[in-house]
C-alpha cells in the first residue's frame, strides 16, 4: 500500500513537534501563561511543574496524551498522524484516502465501495483501519509468532511494527522483509521504508486486534457526517 508521507506544520501545544524551554523555578509561570495565551487549547488545562533551574519541559506526539501509553489507540493515533496528520479528508497524489491514507483496492476487499462515504464518515475510517489490521494480523500471524523480538537490521522486531509495515507495504512485502532477514528492501513511492514503520511504531500493544481473515469494516451507522 503505497502512499505519500506528509508533511505539516507545528500543530498547537498538544502537536507532535518537541519544546525545549530551559528556564528558573521563578519563570515557570510566565512560560504558562505565554503558551495559554499563545497556543489556546480548548477546554485544556496547561498544567506542568518545574522542580529545578536545569530541567527541561518536552511536548511531543507520545507525552501529548499520556494516558494512552503504548495502548491499541495511541498505535493507530500514531499511525494515523503519521499517515496524514490525522486529517480524515485528505487526499493524497496517489489518490490514497482518508487518515490512515487507503487506496481503493484495499478499501474494496474491507467492504467499502463508496469512497465519497468513506471520506466523509470518520467512524467508518476507523473501522477500516480495524478490520485491514485485524486482517493483516491473520495474514501475518506465523511471522509474528516466529520474528517477535528478534532484531533485523539494528531494529527489534515487535507484533505493532509488523502491523504498521504493513499498513505501509503490504503484508506481503513485510513477509518478504522478515523471511529474508531483511535483505529484501521496500519503499513506498516517496522514500518511506519498511524498516522505518518496524521502528517507529515498535513496541505498541496490539493484542486488541482479533486476526480475521474475512475482516470487514462495519459501524451502525453508515450515513456521511
């Protein structure tokens, strides 16, 4: 599944950019209440402590929301704004759709045929990214059972990189990648690698995800929003 990798610009406090502010117990307030003022977060509350001068204040795509963790939905989050910034309407030169950037062909094998409802329903987004998962899961049990935790190419192998290499590549290039030591190379069609998504999305925990090999994406209601 080849699809553009985007580039967006720094989203708000909550964004995936990282802050470095090095700053004295005594300046601690000021800062907070320039980035209220400065990065305005809805119905937020901008709530963090400096214990000593040396001390560094990081935001980034994983502290954002601590909360998730390594949790299924920090991974597809992730994923998600790594795909397309999280943008469940965008369109790519490709013609890959949506936040988790679709093409058709696969979106037609999860059950999905109207591409303009798709576009539209972030529910139904979601459920796709579901059931091409779960389908991906069965698709690639063996290898995950038998590649978990070994290391190809300086990268440790884990269940959710192998699950969003294959959201990247397919699940047949992610066989060809883990069965040939990684010797076999992939990239999509701007430069992203297989060996990249095995890194960046390691150690997730995916066990939500139920292997079916006849996933579909159904939500109850299908009307566009």
């Amino acid at each position: 599944m080849k699809k553009k990798i985007a580039k967006f610009s720094v989203l708000p406090v909550l964004g995936a950019s990282i802050f470095f502010y090095s700053f004295s117990t005594k300046k601690a307030i000021e800062v907070k209440e320039y980035l209220a003022t400065e990065f305005s977060v809805a119905n937020q509350e901008l709530n963090f402590t400096v214990p000593g001068v040396q001390d560094v204040v990081v935001f980034d795509e994983v502290r954002n929301y601590p909360e998730l963790g390594k949790s299924y939905i920090a991974f597809k989050e992730a994923l998600g704004f790594k795909e397309s910034g999280g943008d469940y309407k965008i369109i790519n030169d490709f013609g890959y759709m949506g936040k988790y950037q679709f093409g058709r062909g696969t979106l037609k094998m999860i059950g999905i045929k109207d591409t303009n409802l798709f576009l539209n329903n972030p529910d139904l987004q979601e459920a796709a990214f579901y059931a091409n998962t779960s389908r991906n899961k069965w698709i690639l049990r063996r290898d995950i059972a038998r590649f978990q935790d070994k290391v190809i190419n300086g990268v440790k192998i884990t269940e959710s990189g192998i699950l969003a290499a294959a959201h990247l590549a397919g699940a047949g290039n992610v066989k060809k990648y883990l069965r040939s030591g990684g010797a076999f190379s992939f990239n999509d069609g701007f430069g992203t690698s297989i060996k990249h998504y095995f890194r960046k999305f390691a150690g997730y925990d995916t066990s939500f995800v139920v292997p079916d090999r006849k996933a579909k994406a159904k939500i109850k209601n299908p009307s566009a929003v």
